[in-house]
C-alpha cells in the first residue's frame, strides 16, 4: 500500500471512530521534508514555503547515502538537476548540513526535527552509526530493488526487528550517562491549555563508564505543555546545542 494510501486511511478511521484531536492537525504535520542536498532554494526561503502552506511542525531530512558521492559525482548530479543547496560530502557535509538544520529549528514559525531518511538495503549490508547520532528521528525508505514488487509482510516484518536490534544500541548509550542538568527558563507563553517554555540547559552528563569523561552541557530548547485536567504535561521538547 503506497503512503498516500495509508494517509487517507488513517484519516477516514479517525474521522469514523471520533478519535480526539491533538495539538496539530495531520494537514499541519510533515515529517518528511527534504531539506539539504536536494533542497531547491535557499533555507529562508524554503522554511518559508512550509509555513505558508500551513506546516507547523517538520521534520527536515536528507538521504544520507548522497553524501557518499564523490565530490566530482556530486557537482555533476547537483548541476544536472538545478538544485540550489551545495554541501561537501562525506562527514564535512554531515556537519555543515546539521549547522543548517539548528539554525532552521530557531524558526518561531515551526517546531523543527532534525532527520536522516537511510536506504533499507543498509540493515542488512551496514549501517553509517556516527551520521545517525546527529537526529532527532531517522526514516527507513524502501526501495524498488525488489525486482518491480511492492515489499511484502515478511520483508517488512524482518526489517522491523533490525531497526528494534539498532534502537538497542542507542538506548545504551543513555545508560552510559548521568544527567547533571541546570535548567533556565527564558520565557513562557500560555494560551489556553497549552504553553510554550523557551530556556537553557546548562550542566553536565556525568559518565558512569571507567575512564570517560564527562560532558558539559550548552543546550537551547523550546518546550510545548498541554494541561490535561489540573496538570501540564510534556507534549513537545526540543533542544539543539548552541555552537562554540
């Protein structure tokens, strides 16, 4: 079933069985913006693009197979398709495009993620773990190399227990720290039931691991409470670590 499809479906049983509304409305939501290599104009720009049509929350992507190109392969294909975005390859251009991502997260308009979208072949050949520690979320796309079909139950079945065997091993790398964190608030906005908490995390990540070393914390996040009775809850956070 293609995406589109599932979209609507969900739509239509929503709609069929009541299900409440959350903050955002599914037209609102778009976890799937491409936004580095083959990005068509400048970030302002196409920020800008998403907010007009009505986008509240992104999550701003890229292929990160892209950046295994050779410099000269990469000019060729970029030049070919008129993209306006240019970034250097390999790790350099990991960084540079994740630099582009935090400063697009400080967009007022937008809650912003920031996200890899990795061919699915690579859960079976290898995967590229240093890129994939840099995101917010990552996106499995699958692709037409199975002779022309659609992939079916079995495939996708297997392909979740990978990603859940991967997830594994960044759910260590949580035990492997003990948070320190100093909190400032900056400012709050309260509307209704819902409220917006700007502010800085400062402190520490304290390694339980023989031998490593601690890690200072400089992280500004914004934050979206809902008040569900008499108690603000979490519904959102967001932080991105400030440059040096």
């Amino acid at each position: 079933m293609k995406p589109t499809y599932l979209l609507l479906a969900a739509c239509l049983v929503s709609q069929a069985q009541q299900v409440p509304t959350g903050l955002f409305n599914l037209n609102q939501l778009d976890l799937h913006y491409h936004s580095g290599m083959e990005r068509p104009v400048d970030m302002a720009k196409w920020l800008d693009f998403a907010v007009k049509d009505g986008r509240r929350v992104v999550a701003l992507i890229d292929h990160l197979e892209l950046y295994r190109k050779s410099s000269e392969a990469y000019e060729k294909w970029r030049t070919e398709r008129g993209f306006e975005a240019r970034y250097p390859v390999g790790a350099a251009g990991h960084t540079a495009l994740f630099a582009d991502f935090d400063r697009a997260a400080k967009n007022s308009n937008l809650i912003v993620f920031k996200a890899w979208e990795i061919y699915e072949g690579e859960l079976d050949t290898g995967i590229e773990e240093a890129p994939m520690r840099m995101v917010d979320l990552i996106g499995w796309h699958i692709s037409p190399n199975h002779g022309g079909k659609p992939p079916d139950g079995k495939l996708l079945l297997r392909r979740v227990a990978q990603i859940k065997e991967i997830q594994k091993r960044y759910e260590q790398l949580f035990a492997e720290w003990q948070p320190a964190i100093e909190p400032r608030v900056d400012s709050m906005l309260i509307t209704g039931t819902t409220a917006t908490v700007h502010g800085h995390n400062g402190g520490w990540l304290r390694t339980m691991a023989a031998g490593g070393s601690d890690r200072a914390l400089d992280d500004t996040y914004i934050m979206t409470l809902k008040r569900r009775g008499g108690t603000w809850n979490i519904f959102r956070l967001q932080w991105t670590r400030n440059q040096p």
